[in-house]
C-alpha cells in the first residue's frame, strides 16, 4: 500500500475501531485519534499487564501496583509508510 492510499484509508477511518496490520507482521488494534501526513495515532483499549508499566502510574501497593488499575489505552504512533492492511472492526460500548 502507498503512503497515500493508507492515508486516505486512515482518513477515511477517522475515530473508528481498526485492526491495523504492519509490513513487519505487526498488528494493532484501536482507535484512529488522529493523523498527519507521516504517521497515524491509534489509541488501544486495555491494559498491558506488566506491572512495572502499572508501578510507574501507582507506586504504592494497595493504589493500583501490578493488580490495579493503569492506563485504559496505549497510544502508538505508526508510520504510513508501514501498514499492509486496514480493517474495520465492531465494537460494542459497555
């Protein structure tokens, strides 16, 4: 895929929920947030479950630590230049 086609596919997806497939086998799932003409930013729902990731936003035990709550998304900014493939995907609010 050319940077410009994924550009106006990423476009097109603006604020949606998309699998995003790199060339290096790579594969995010999230939401679009936004997009220049570099890279797209994708906010991905979950946490990671490491917990030295957690530690960093709760130090403390009993205020989160490696069971407790962290970060709801993890934000990545991809290169154009490296997505094979764009899907749209459901996703259901709770």
């Amino acid at each position: 895929m050319q940077t410009h086609e994924a550009y106006a596919l990423c476009q097109t997806h603006m604020n949606k929920f998309v699998r995003i497939q790199m060339h290096d086998g790579a594969v995010y799932e999230g939401v679009i947030e936004k997009l220049d003409n570099e890279h797209v930013y994708i906010a991905c729902p979950g946490r990671s479950g490491d917990g030295e990731e957690q530690a960093r936003y709760f130090p403390y035990p009993g205020w989160g630590g490696p069971f407790g709550f962290g970060p709801r998304f993890r934000r990545f900014a991809l290169p154009l230049f490296g997505l094979a493939a764009l899907s749209l995907l459901p996703y259901w609010y709770i």
